[in-house]
C-alpha cells in the first residue's frame, strides 16, 4: 500500500462546520465580568465517541475540575489522531489529545507543535482477531480494521505485521470507525482491530470465537502513547491556560486511582459501555497497569525509545526530532510543583 504523507493538505487544514462554528468566539478568550471570567478552550479528541484512555477529560468535568480553574473545555470528538493535529497546527483546536505518532510526523515536517502533557502515557490496546488466527503471520491475506493510514490503530496494526515479517501490502486494510470495530469483527467484516481495553473486555464476552492475538503494552512495554499537544505560538501567549488545564487534567488522573466507583460511574456515561465492563477494564488499566500518569508523565526515555520504534517500523516520515525540540515540560512540571508529587505506589509515575 502506498504510504501516505500525514501532513498533506495542513497548509490548507479543512475543518467541519461543527468546528468553525464552536471556534467563531475565538480561541482561550476570557467571557464573563471580572469576578467570574473564563476562559474558553477548544479541545480534539482522536476517537468518535470517548474512549477510556480518554475519559480524563469527562472526569475533569463532571468533577468540576476545569471550572476550577476557570476553563470552558468545548470537546470536539474526530475521527483519528490526524485530523486533531491537522486542527491543532490550522489553529481550529487550542489543545489536541491524540496518540504521539501524527504529533512526531507533524513536527518531523514543520508543524511546530509541541507535547504540553499526557492521558494514558502507557499503551491501552490490544490486537483481536478469531481465534483461528494463532500467529501473526496468518494475518496474511487479512481484512484489517484500521482508521487511516498514519492514525493510531494502523500504526499499531503496522508494527504488528513490520514486526512478523509482513507488510501493508500482504494483507487489506479496511476503514472502520472507532466505535464500529466490535461489530465488524463480529460480523466477520474484517479479521483484525487495534481495541481499546474496554473494546476488548466487552468484545471478548460477547463473542467467544475472539481472542487477543497481541496485547500491544507487554509488546511493546517502553511505547509512549498519549499526548495533550499544542502550538508553540499558542503556548507563548497562553502559558496560564496551559497550566490550568493541566492542573485539572492531573487531578482528574488522581482522583480516578482514589475513587473507582465514581471514576467507573463518569467513564461509563462517557463511552457508552456498562458499568461492569468499565469496571473490568479500569482494573486492567489503572489496578494493574497504571496508565493514568499522577506526576509529570513525559518520561524523555520513553518518548525517545518511541521515536526510535517508529523509525524501526517506518512509521516516521522525515527526519526523527529531537525529544527536546516536541516536548516542554516547564508547564506540568509548574503543575506537580504546585499540587506535589505523588509517591508510594509503583503505579503512579
């Protein structure tokens, strides 16, 4: 398959109309008096519907943690990682969420963008397949479930197959919403999807013919995953904005490892799953895992180990960037600084 260029057209970003118009008010702008000012901001999230690894924002506002700081967060839901840092570098988003690759591709080709923090730092996905499917290598032949070409889930089904000793072109990619990959799978449409952990569990009890053919956090256990990415420009005039946000974003993470049921309850009504399931996975992902940083959560190792995987399996278009030149650590180091650092659990980094 052609591999296909991650940052085409951002010098011409199309934005929906949804976006412009939640947009038109203008980015960060302060509303309201002098004693209950606020201010607005516009943040893309890489999946249709909410997924877990993404549900910090929910808990940050059903907690009334960015009201605390005096945030209007406006959550605008796209289909991949892509068009968020499309969004992000065309100024239509103040603040992408997404997964590092398109961010490491955009910087590697000019986007100017830069990694302010984390949600979920570690990986939360697995690979599903029918149980048929032993090995790797009898993905050959294959219908696989991918967003796009250079999103997350292609990227991580790419390492998969790059990793066996196979290609994109060994096997069919197939374009399937975030929240269509269940019932495609199960519908036999495609053979293959990069799940999010609450995707595996309920996917995993509805249909006993599946499996997890690769879970990608014990793979690949030193893979950097998620990252709240910015402007440099914006970051410039908005240092505050930045650190309020992720202030709320740092108590959120804290508050889902002290309260399950309460983290359960938000993240549920977030991603449309059952409370059951969301229970299940929360203890997959912050019992045993810990993928919610609590700290700082950009470890320079991992990033750079990351750079360096992506280079392995060709999914870095241009120049790999130095750590130093995509994150700036002074804004959540600032946070920590402010809120103190957590210690004591291995989990929380």
């Amino acid at each position: 398959m052609r591999r296909l260029s991650l940052l085409a057209g951002l010098a011409a970003v199309t934005v929906t109309s949804a976006l412009v118009a939640s947009c038109s008010s203008g980015s960060s702008t302060p509303a309201g008096g002098a004693s209950g000012s606020t201010t607005t901001i516009n943040l893309g999230l890489p999946t249709s519907v909410t997924s877990f690894a993404n549900a910090d924002v929910a808990v940050a506002q059903a907690q009334g943690f960015f009201a605390d700081e005096g945030l209007t967060v406006h959550v605008k839901n796209l289909a991949s990682g892509v068009p968020v840092v499309q969004g992000v570098v065309g100024g239509s988003l103040d603040i992408g969420a997404n997964s590092i690759e398109p961010v490491v591709n955009a910087d590697a080709q000019g986007g100017g963008l830069v990694i302010i923090g984390s949600y979920a730092d570690r990986l939360t996905v697995s690979m599903v397949t029918p149980a048929s499917i032993r090995t790797p290598a009898q993905l050959r032949g294959k219908r696989l479930g991918i967003q796009t070409v250079g999103a997350f889930r292609e990227v991580m089904t790419r390492m998969v197959l790059e990793s066996n000793g196979l290609t994109p072109s060994d096997a069919a990619y197939v374009p399937v919403a975030s929240d269509g990959y269940i019932s495609a799978l199960i519908q036999g449409t495609i053979q293959s999807a990069i799940l999010q952990q609450e995707q595996v569990t309920d996917v995993l009890q509805r249909d006993h013919s599946l499996h997890v053919l690769v879970n990608m956090s014990k793979a690949w256990p030193d893979y950097f995953y998620g990252t709240y990415v910015v402007t440099r420009p914006w970051l410039a005039q908005h240092q505050e904005t930045a650190k309020k946000f992720l202030t709320a974003i740092v108590r959120a993470h804290r508050f889902m490892y002290k309260n399950k049921a309460a983290a359960v309850r938000i993240v549920a009504q977030a991603t449309g799953f059952s409370p059951q399931v969301i229970s299940q996975s929360y203890d997959v992902l912050l019992g045993q895992e810990g993928v919610f940083p609590v700290n700082q959560g950009l470890e320079e190792a991992r990033i750079a180990k990351t750079i360096q995987t992506m280079q392995q399996y060709k999914t870095l278009t241009g120049t790999a960037p130095a750590v130093s030149s995509i994150v700036d650590t002074a804004p959540i180091s600032a946070v920590i600084s402010q809120l103190g650092t957590w210690t004591g659990d291995p989990r929380w980094h």
